[in-house]
C-alpha cells in the first residue's frame, strides 16, 4: 500500500494546505479548488521497482517508493510527517484534517475526498481509479434547549487498517510524541520517556532510585543495539566495525553497600528474612575479597545475578517468596567452596522448596532459575579467558569481535535469562563516535520492531516515516544514508511469520543535499518558505509553498552536491558562510575607499586574501590589492626578497 499524492485543505496546524504533494509513484494528481477538478496524468519518469537493490534475494520485502521532503527551517517538514500519522495511523480514531488522499494498493488505485473538497470534475475514469467520499457522520443533540450538531464519527479509510507506520527521529527536542496502535514509534523524543515508564510500570526503578530518564533510555538504548548485534544475521551489512570490547558494570554496589534499596529492605522485613539475605550478604563480600584480580570480578557479578534473584523473587513474586526460605549454611564448610558452587547449591535448595509447595508454577519460575544457574556456570569461564580486562572491582570488559563474537552471545543470551524484569549488569561499548552511535541506533531501533523481538507483529503493509535521519552523520556516510535503508529495511521487515512478504514506502525529512542526490526529482517535495505583506491584516504574513519538482526543473538524482547547495532549498546568498563574506565584504570596501591604509593594516589585508579557498576570488581580489597599492615590479621583487630573507 502506498501514499500516491495529497491535498489538505486549510488550519492552524497545517503549513502546506491547499497544495499538491505529489510523492512520487506511476501517477501524479492536481487538484483545482476553484473548479473543483482534479487532474491526474501518468508520471513521465515512473520506474517499476526503481528502489529495488541487484544484490537483494528473493525473500525480501518489496520497496515501493522512497520520497524526501526538502526545505529551509521552518517549512513544515516534521509537520507534515505528524499529519500523516495523525490521520492515517489506525489508532489515532480516523481523519480529522479534511484532505484528497490517492492510494495505490496492488495495482488498484483509490482516490478518497471529503464533501468540503468535493471533485466536480476528473479524469480518473481514464486511469481506471476509483473515487469515494469521506464523510463525517454527525447527530443532533439538545443543550440548554439549543439542538447543536456533533460529529458521531470520523470517517476512517481500510487500507490503513492493514497498514503499520515506524516512525524514526533521532532529534531529542523535548517534544512529547506518542505511540497509537497501528504506529511504531522509535523516535528518541518517545524513547527516552518511554524507556523510564516502562522500567516504572515493571518496578526495575522506582521514587526511591532518582535514576534520570536520559540515564534510562541509553541503558535501554544499548540493550537494543546488544540485541541487534547478536540476532541480527545481515550484521556484516554494517558499514562500520563494531568496536572491540563492550564495557560491563555491575548495578549492585554489594562491596560498597547493602546492595538494595530502602523498599526492597522493607520488604524483605514483611517476610522475616531480611537477616538471612544480610549474612548471605556478608559471605559475597568475603568471597570478593580474594586476591586473584579475574576471580573476584567473576565472584563480583556472581554474588550480583544471585543478590538480584533474591530481591527480585522478593519484591515481584510474592506469593512464592513467602513461601521459601533461603539458607547461608554452607558458609561454615571446613573446605572452602567456590562461590559458584555456593551460589548452585543455594539455588538448588530454592529449586527444591519450590516444588514442595502446595501451589503449582508454571514452567516459567523453573527456566529462570536454570537461567541463573547457567549464567553462574558460564561467568568463571568467560572471566578466565586471556582476551578479557579486568579493570576495578565490577568493570569487565568483554570482547564481542573475531572468535570472541559466539562467546559474548551465548553470555549475553545467559544473562537475558537470569532475570526477569530487574537487569543487574550496565552494558558501555567502547570508541564509538557520535556517528557510528547515530547509525547503530537507526540499525538497532529498527530491529527492535521485528519479528523475532516484538510480541505483537508488524503488518505486511509497512509506512517508514525518517524525520531527519541523516542527522549526526558525516557527509560520507550522508552519502551511504539512502542506500543503507534500501539495504537494510527490506532484509529486518523481510516477510510476516506466516511467509507474506511485506511492502514498504519510505518517506524521509532532510536538510542536507547529499540524501536528496539519491531521489529523482518526482520523488522529492520541495517547500519553500514565502513572505508577502497582508494589507488586511497590516502585517507580514509567511506561508509555505509546495514546489513541483517536474514543471520547475529541479534536478536532484545523480546531482552534483555543489549543484544542489547552490539551490535556494539548500542556500541561499552563495556557498560562503556568513563571516568569511563579512571578512570579504570589508576587504572589498577598504580597498575601493579613497582613504590611505596604513601598513599594518595592508598587511592584514594581504593575509586574508592569501587565506581565500576560492582561487578566482583570490586573484581578483590581489589585483584589487596590487592595483589600489600601485605596486610594480620593483616593489614586489623588494617584498619578496625580504620574504624569503635574501
């Protein structure tokens, strides 16, 4: 399913009303509100399966179009990405804005209207696309004895029904954004707020903690990209490498305090157990103690994944923890035991008591303990391999790359599984620049949606909304930005569990040339920003302007970069920034004065012209410079001699 063109009609919120957008795809539409007619022709430059990559295989899914929306700051970009989510995402309770919207679903083509934009006249017949009215149901109702009307519905389009929208941004402005069924929000905006509430709601953090949501959401972000980078079987897709070592911290201080917090400590004291889990305590931070710098980091995170079980049983499941009592018995062993042999045997004993309880688990409660069993057997050997650091008493840095790659993922799968809804280990990777952060999160964010991660499955009909994607990136990889999606998407959202391949359209915002050189010019918007004086209103008033790219000429596919930044969307008053033109500008006015400069500041004249990247502008002005100063021959043989010291 695909979104062929729009037209809103005019309100506060919308920048771009009473305008075609035309987003690409096999026809493009125009609408005459006078008239009332709406005109569609056949895309000249249309291409079936122009996205579509030569290396894909068959079992990807299928690119539809790809459109990017360009415009100085200011022109409703990120507006427009919001309309069409609030009015198209099937949770957001129908079309609110009045609008023409034409969609393509297969090869039928569907034009959807509301009565305030009535088509009068039109030559879809020619095309064989069909119309339809939207309507807005309303009813009569009585208040203080005036009959108002209501609307009793907002009409909805069932094409969206079958239709998800991703929506992706990695600007963090404050702005609160929210998900609605049918729309996947992976938007930073939405994930740092959301990444804190979830870890509320399942009471991983509470009042108590103070824990900031930034603090939250890079936890939460990093665990995303770990999941990403052990599932995901494209990664060698990746255009950088993943750095070497992946830092781990434990969150539980157990050598620097109790370990827990204030609630868990009251809790533990409801069930009368709190001295057992203190002298269990006590014995970790013996164990800790050791000399050997690799097995007390290993007793370190061990006593950890224990301490946390505990708590966890404690303050989440209840009805079980009332029940079980733990024992620090094996503490006072003539033959001192390892701590992975104490942390076993105690698990063991819980295991036991656990079935002799009158009430019965599901299999659930007997997995996680085997999880943390596993995950206590397997730490000692990870910490004792020679391609670890050991750094203070809970840093571990664990290598992710070569031979080590199935190690840290058989690690990373273990400490999934040895706890519930508390994560007790940090995860840092090391030397990542803000760019390559930048892209693992669009790489990882993306991936979280997919079938092998989210309960609730993705539709076949995929809408991927990029609010500035490219942002944080270096020209080069700008560069790559397009090809990546191409690349990427159709592999993560390849087809539903059931083998349907899945359909996607891509609709991005940019502010730099370097994505737009990879669109063709019809499948680029164009907004541009327009100011004019309203006698009415005696005031200046601004409004955006869509563009089309076709009757303009506006080149972007293959474009020279220098070409597209010397376009007014991109430019405008030249390629120079704005103190380099400054500095120009008051060279140019002190060598056409007629007043004498002194020296010292002909000498600083000279400088900057010699500075100018710009070899025409450079010679001009020494011409300038040599012509204001009447300088010959002589005088410049003196100067350079004096120069070069002869």
């Amino acid at each position: 399913m695909e979104i062929l063109y729009l037209f809103f009609l005019s309100a506060p919120e919308i920048r771009v009303s009473n305008q075609d957008i035309n987003f690409g795809g096999k026809y493009r539409f125009s609408y005459k509100t006078e008239s009332k007619e709406l005109i569609v022709r056949e895309n000249p430059y249309y291409i079936e399966n122009f996205f579509r990559l030569q290396n894909d295989v068959e079992d990807v899914a299928k690119i539809l179009n790809v459109t990017s929306i360009i415009g100085e700051n200011g022109t409703g970009k990120s507006s427009l990405l919001k309309l069409i989510k609030n009015n198209f995402v099937d949770g957001a309770g129908g079309i609110r804005n009045p609008l023409i919207i034409a969609l393509k679903n297969n090869e039928n083509v569907i034009v959807y209207h509301f009565d305030q934009l009535d088509i009068k006249k039109h030559n879809l017949n020619d095309f064989k696309i069909k119309i339809e009215k939207l309507v807005n149901k309303t009813e009569t109702k009585t208040y203080e004895g005036k009959v108002i009307e209501v609307k009793s519905s907002i009409p909805t389009i069932n094409e969206f029904a079958s239709t998800d929208f991703i929506s992706f941004s990695n600007i963090f402005d404050g702005e609160l954004e929210s998900e609605l069924k049918g729309g996947y929000e992976v938007s930073t905006n939405f994930l740092i707020r959301n990444d804190y509430l979830k870890n509320v709601e399942n009471r991983l953090i509470n009042n108590e903690t103070n824990q900031r949501e930034i603090d939250i959401h890079l936890f939460e972000e990093i665990e995303r990209q770990i999941s990403f980078v052990n599932r995901y079987i494209h990664a060698k897709f990746i255009p950088f490498e993943l750095p070497e070592y992946i830092f781990l911290t434990s969150k539980k201080e157990v050598d620097y305090d109790l370990g827990f917090s204030a609630l868990e400590k009251q809790i533990l004291e409801e069930y009368g157990i709190l001295n057992d889990f203190l002298e269990l305590l006590e014995v970790f931070k013996k164990y800790i103690k050791t000399k050997n710098s690799k097995t007390r980091v290993a007793n370190y995170f061990i006593a950890s994944c224990l301490l946390n079980f505990l708590l966890e049983l404690a303050t989440h499941y209840r009805a079980i923890a009332e029940k079980i009592k733990f024992s620090v018995k094996y503490k006072s062993s003539k033959e001192r035991q390892s701590l992975t042999e104490v942390a076993l045997r105690i698990l063991d004993d819980i295991k036991d008591q656990s079935n002799g309880l009158s009430f019965s688990f599901d299999k659930n409660h007997f997995q996680w303990i085997e999880g943390i069993k596993n995950f206590i057997k397997l730490l000692p050997e990870l910490v004792a391999k020679d391609d670890l650091l050991v750094g203070d008493l809970n840093i571990l840095a664990v290598k992710v790359t070569g031979t080590s790659k199935e190690d840290f993922k058989t690690f990373y799968n273990n400490y999934r599984n040895s706890y519930r809804l508390k994560p007790f280990i940090n995860f840092k990777w090391r030397s990542l620049s803000s760019g390559e952060k930048a892209l693992f999160n669009i790489y990882s964010r993306f991936y979280s949606l997919s079938n092998g991660e989210v309960i609730t499955e993705l539709n076949r009909n995929l809408i991927v909304l990029i609010d500035e994607g490219d942002i944080y990136l270096h020209p080069a990889w700008q560069k790559k930005f397009i090809y990546l999606l191409l690349d990427y998407l159709p592999r993560v959202y390849s087809k539903m569990v059931n083998g349907v391949k899945r359909s996607i359209q891509i609709i991005l915002t940019t502010n730099s040339p370097i994505p737009a050189s990879d669109l063709p010019n019809d499948c680029t918007i164009f907004l541009e920003k327009t100011s004019s004086y309203s006698e009415e209103k005696q005031t200046i008033i601004t409004k955006t302007i869509v563009k089309d790219s076709l009757n303009d000429q506006k080149e972007t596919f293959a474009s020279n970069i220098y070409t597209l930044l010397s376009d007014s969307f991109f430019i405008k008053n030249g390629l120079i920034g704005d103190f380099a033109s400054e500095k120009i500008d008051d060279v140019i006015k002190e060598l056409s004065s007629g007043y004498e400069i002194p020296m010292e500041k002909r000498e600083m004249i000279r400088k900057i012209i010699q500075q100018i990247g710009e070899p025409i502008l450079r010679h001009k002005l020494f011409q300038m410079y040599n012509d204001r100063f009447n300088l010959n021959l002589h005088e410049r043989l003196d100067k350079i001699e004096k120069h070069l010291k002869l």
